[in-house]
C-alpha cells in the first residue's frame, strides 16, 4: 500500500487468495468498528446477478439496471413481460431493500426497441430521464411492471431514476412513481447540477445514490467509454470526491440517505472515503462485498471522516489515495 505496508490488495490475485490479512471477516452486516452502519449491498442487471448477489452475503441491491429486460427487444416489452423478468431479479430479496432504476437508455446504453434520431453527442442527449420524459407511457408501464413485480416478490423495492439534472425532473418522477402505487422514490445523482443542487433534490426526494461512474464522466467532460481520458475518470479525483461531499452534508442536514452505486464503491479504502463523507449504503458488484466489508469492519467512523476530508482536500488522485489510505491506518 502507499503506506509502506503490503496489502492484500497489491498481491498477485494467487497470493492474494492464500494469504491472511489483519482485517476481521465480514459478518454480513456492514458496520465500522465503532458499530456505525453502512449497508452493503449488490449492483445487479440479471436473475444470475441476483443469485450471486445473494451467495456473496448482500444486504440487499442498491443499484437494480433494468436495461437487461429490452436488450434484444425490437419492441416495447409487454408490462406482464417486464413483471416476470423483474420479479425473477427481485424473488431473492423477499424481505430486503432492492432500488429499481427505471430505464436508461441511450449514450452507453442504446436500446433498439427505440428507433431514437441519431444525435451528435449522445452522451449529452436525450437519455435517462430525458427519455422517460419524452416516452412517458414507457415509464407508466415500467413503474406498473415494478410495483406488481414487487408485490409478487415481497422484496422492499424502491425505484430511482438515472441521468437527473434539475429538481423539477426529480420532483416529477417522484410524482409518477407516487401516481404507480410505489411508496419510496429517489434519483441518481450522476450529472454535476444535481450534485450542486443537492440540498434541494433532497427535499423533492426519499433517498439519492451517487453513480460515480457517469458523475466523474460529466465533471471531467471525459468519456467514460474512451480509454485515453481514463485517468481524468479515477474516481479518487479530489473534485469527485468534493461533490460527494456536498450531496453528503445534504443528506444529513435532510436526515435522508445518501447511497453509492458506481464503481468507485467496489475500492476498499474509497468506499472508507465515501463512508466519511456521508455515504449511508454501498452498492457494488458483488465480488467486491467481502473485501469492501472486511475493510469498513476494520475502521472507526471517525477514520474514515479523517481520511475523506484529507482526500478531498488533495489536488490530484494520487495524493488523494496516499492521504487517505495513511488517515484510514
Ligand atoms: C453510474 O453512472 O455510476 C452508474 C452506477 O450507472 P451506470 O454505470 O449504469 O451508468
Ligand atoms: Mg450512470
């Protein structure tokens, strides 16, 4: 590690898998030394993911991509089609907290069941909730599909939606998931603007969760899919981690959670950070969940604030890494 010592981490994955580390096992639950919780759960986007979800220990999903149900779909699937795809996601989780993005199309994600107009940065277009907006009915029927697939299931499922700018899209699908008969609705902070306006995205919704990988897209106008400006995309980039913390000090002045459900949450001493700068859940892939939760039950609460506020207060992602990781011990 960058402070002297050898970490799991920095080991061949064959070392690596032999070796025995200080850290004590994840029980299951999230929870910092000092008994402070961080739920941590899975990022899924298939029955498969959900399964493995559930053999890793996740406390539930965080972050449930929808788009799997109209990749090869050439029209609109039937509501009664997206319930059982859904449900067969959700069946796992009778019981535990599942948040169901609703669709995402467009940019990374280009859906062909949408014979959309080709646009010049994609990226920058009509995408996320743009579309939603635009396809209003395709939204009706999702949200239908997702409050009966979660009466089905009896998972506790919320619903977010992806690519918000402003607080009047948030308060408007807050409305319509509302109108659907789903009791709890939040959105994803992943352009700039929202993370700016944090404080009153807070007040229009139930929870927000920070999608790393697009928020860093859209701070540092760098692709997220050219891997050239992959170093503008670290997630420990201290201007990253300065949103966090706005959308962080929003969260707890509204008593409302913030969670994390971008690839930055999967990083061990990162996901520390996200905890110190307000993070109430983690959502990652689920391979990642029981080093992430090994490392958050070897830390106090108070490392952790130390070791964001000295990352955020660093100039580049290097020197953000090195501080953290030397504040986290
Ligand atoms: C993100 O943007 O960080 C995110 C979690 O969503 P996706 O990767 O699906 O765009
Ligand atoms: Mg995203």
């Amino acid at each position: 590690g960058d402070n002297g010592l050898v970490e799991a981490s920095d080991l061949p994955v064959e070392v690596r898998a032999t070796s025995t580390t200080a850290e004590p096992d994840w029980s299951g639950e999230g929870r910092t030394t000092d008994g402070y919780r961080v739920k941590l759960l899975a990022n899924v986007g298939s029955p498969d993911d959900a399964r493995a979800a559930t053999e890793a220990g996740a406390e539930g999903v965080g972050l449930f991509r929808t788009e799997f149900c109209y990749l090869s779909a050439t029209e609109e699937p039937s509501e009664d089609e997206q319930r059982a795809a859904y449900a067969a996601v959700l069946a796992p989780f009778a019981g535990k907290p599942v948040v169901v993005r609703t669709l995402d199309a467009g940019a990374d994600k280009p859906l062909p069941f949408l014979d959309t107009e080709a646009e010049p940065n994609p990226a920058l277009g009509v995408r996320g909730i743009r579309l939603s907006h635009t396809l209003t009915g395709t939204l009706d029927r999702q949200l239908a599909a997702i409050a009966a697939a979660a009466a089905d299931s009896g998972a506790e499922v919320s619903v977010m939606a992806p690519m918000v700018a402003t607080v009047e899209e948030a308060g408007w699908f807050v409305e319509r998931a509302r109108a659907a008969g789903i009791a709890r609705a939040g959105v994803m902070i992943e352009v700039p603007a929202a993370a700016l306006t944090a404080r009153e995205m807070f007040a229009a919704v139930d929870f927000v969760s920070l999608g790393t990988n697009d928020l860093a897209q859209y701070t540092f106008a760098a692709d997220r899919q050219v891997g050239a400006v992959a170093t503008l995309n670290d997630p420990w980039q201290p201007a990253l981690l300065r949103l966090a913390a706005l959308v962080g000090q929003a969260a707890t002045e509204h008593g409302k959670p913030m969670g994390v459900c971008g690839e930055a949450a999967a990083d061990p001493a990162l996901a520390c950070v996200l905890v110190g700068l307000g993070a109430a859940s983690l959502s990652m892939n689920s391979a990642a969940l029981a080093r992430v939760g090994a490392r958050i039950a070897a830390v106090s609460l108070d490392r952790c604030q130390t070791a964001a506020q000295a990352a955020a207060a660093t100039a580049d992602p290097v020197t953000a890494r090195t501080a953290a990781k030397a504040a986290l011990g």
